[in-house]
C-alpha cells in the first residue's frame, strides 16, 4: 500500500512538472512519432495525427524536378526539388508527412511553444506550409539536412492561421534509411536541432529537451512497474518508448507465421504500427478545457529500407500503402493525386489508384 501512494505522489509529480512547463497550454492538436531501427538493415518511421477535427487529408506523388517558391513575400526562398516524395496533405493547404525516394522522411508534429521569430533584413524567408516539403525535396540523409541547417537555417513565416482558423506551431523530426534522426525545434526565435540516433520518439508539448527528461524519469520506474496512462504528450512519450525498446528487433518467431511471406520487414512494419495503436488517442475523445487532447484521425508507417509507405485510416476500415518501385518519379511525369478525403475506401498496394493532377497549392504566409 505504501508502495502504491509513492507510485502515484510520483505520478503527481510529473503531470505537475510537464503542466508547469507549458503542457497544458490550450491548443488543437496532438501527435506521436516514433523511430524503429532493427536486424538486417530495417527502419521504419511510424507517426500518429491526432487532430480535433477531419483535416480533408489526400496523398499525393510529386517528381523530382518541382519549381518551388517559398510563399512569404518578395524575399522568398526559390529551389527546385531534387527528389520525388509521397506525402499526406492538410486542409489541402501543406504538407504534414511524408517520404522521399531516398527512404529520407519528414514528419510534423504540433509544438505549442513555437516561436520562428523575426527573420534578419534580406533574409530568403519561407511559409511555414511548406517546411516539411522544403525537406523532402532537397535531403537525403538527415546528416546532411543537419549540417545545412545549422550553416544556414531556414527562416520561416506563419502570419496566416491554419485553415480551421488555430495558429500553426510545429516542430519537425526527420530520419533516414540509416536510422540517424533529428528534432528541430524553433524556440524564442532560434532553432534548436537535437540530432543523433537515440531520438527515436517525439511528442508534443512540452519542448524537446523538457520532454527528455520527464522520460527519464519513467525510465528509472520501468514500464513493467507502472506506466502513465492519459492520453496527454508527456504520457504518450513515456508509453511509446518503453513499448518502442520492448518490442522484436529482429525476427519473432512465436509470429512470424503469419506475417505475410514470413519476412522479418513486415513483421517491423507490423510492430511499428502496433506501437501507433497502442499510443493513439480513440477517435471521437475530447477533454473537456484541454483540447490539446485530439482523437488519432490517422498513422503512418515508413518502410524506409524498402521504400513502402503505409497509411492507416481511423475511420476505415483498411489499411493501405505505396510501393515506391511503382511510382515514376521521373521530372517529366505528372503530379499526382489519391483521394481519400472524402471516405474513398482502399487496401492493399495503391499506387495505381493515383490521378494525375494539379500541383498541391501550398498555403502562403501573407
């Protein structure tokens, strides 16, 4: 029994430590990510959107070879996109996840304390909508968007709101073929990169290195004891890395039998996206005087050794993906588009159901 009481002091303690630093702010979104690195070169990059509302979501394949403008007024940034991408839009206004050919993905996750400050006099500038793209387009490895990041960061523009009318802040997390991973993070107008292959889970609310340290607490309990179980940023963090180091890094044989083929890669596939279950919010939830408490409108899962993008629908049955070596990502081909956001049903391997279609219309920033 007294066992029990310090379980929960302790509890108590950390609820009030992450509210204390912002956690509780009264914002729309929630989200979880998480990074798989197992046997035979496998990684895989699962991501939960949790929102408090339908984001008109749609999937869309764009070859290399894009002209981009960043969006921002006269001084924006201008590049051509080096590689093809898959990616799943928001509000049909940017991009929110997503994978390029390189197996290099980019997801983005609300951040309520975001602060891009004022750019430099002169300085290229970018709209926030078009960060995650900017990314997928011109990385390979996240080594190299790091160093280039940290020589020249991007200097963003997010006057507009969201088109459900909240503020748009995020942060972004970025990973590779290679398992290497990075957090970027703009706080009090400067970018803070936390970059190496231990930042394999991110969350929301509080900053990064807030929430490090909450789950280092957890970590000194152990999740056989006790884990937190609400569905807020810091709980959601503890649970996603403790089942992330609990579960098969290699092949599992009480059930590979079932897996299809019997390959270990569907089988981290199909632990990475149990992962994203166990940690979503269920669809329809809302706390009342906290909605930073979203339901899980949908997850991803990135199989970046074979280039298989999986997408998960909460309100669908089905899950379903994209086989990369079915796409053409040529610069003379078209972009193009699935259709989801209107219930359309799919299973299975999808890349034949895309249209070619106009360019996504990137939301500016004025």
């Amino acid at each position: 029994m007294r066992t029990g009481k310090r379980m929960l002091l302790l509890a108590a303690w950390v609820a009030g430590l992450a509210g204390g630093t912002g956690f509780m702010m009264q914002e729309a979104g929630a989200c979880t990510r998480i990074l798989y690195v197992g046997d035979r070169n496998m990684v895989a990059t699962g991501r939960n959107m949790d929102w408090n509302e339908d984001m008109m979501s749609n999937l869309w394949v764009f070859p290399r070879g894009i002209r981009r403008n960043g969006l921002a007024g006269p001084n924006s940034l201008d590049w051509q996109s080096r590689y093809g991408s898959v990616i799943v839009s928001g509000y049909e206004a940017g991009s929110t996840d997503g994978m390029n050919e390189k197996g290099f993905v980019a997801n983005l996750l609300f951040l309520a304390e975001s602060d891009y400050g004022k750019p430099p006099e002169n300085a290229k500038v970018l709209s926030l909508s078009l960060w995650l793209q900017y990314f997928l387009d011109n990385y390979a490895t996240v080594d190299e968007a790091v160093r280039a990041q940290r020589q020249n960061p991007l200097h963003l523009i997010s006057s507009k709101p969201i088109p459900n009318g909240k503020e748009s802040k995020v942060h972004l997390s970025i990973s590779d073929a290679t398992g290497d991973s990075a957090i970027f993070e703009y706080i009090d107008g400067k970018l803070v990169i936390h970059h190496g292959r231990e930042y394999t889970v991110m969350t929301n609310s509080p900053v990064y290195s807030e929430q490090l340290a909450i789950n280092t607490y957890w970590q000194d309990i152990g999740g056989t004891v006790f884990l937190p179980g609400t569905n807020r940023s810091a709980d959601r963090f503890a649970r996603a890395s403790f089942f992330l180091e609990a579960v098969p890094r290699k092949l599992a044989p009480n059930y590979i039998r079932s897996v299809p083929g019997q390959k270990y890669d569907y089988q981290a596939v199909a632990e990475v996206l149990s992962i994203n279950r166990a940690v979503s919010v269920p669809l329809g939830i809302t706390t009342p005087g906290k909605p930073n408490i979203a339901s899980t409108i949908w997850r991803t899962v990135s199989d970046q050794k074979n280039r298989i993008y999986y997408f998960d629908s909460a309100t669908r049955p089905n899950t379903f993906w994209v086989a990369f070596d079915k796409l053409d990502f040529d610069r003379n081909a078209p972009v193009r588009k699935l259709t989801i956001q209107n219930g359309e049903v799919y299973s299975g391997e999808v890349s034949g159901y895309f249209r070619p279609s106009e360019p996504l219309k990137f939301m500016d920033a004025l």
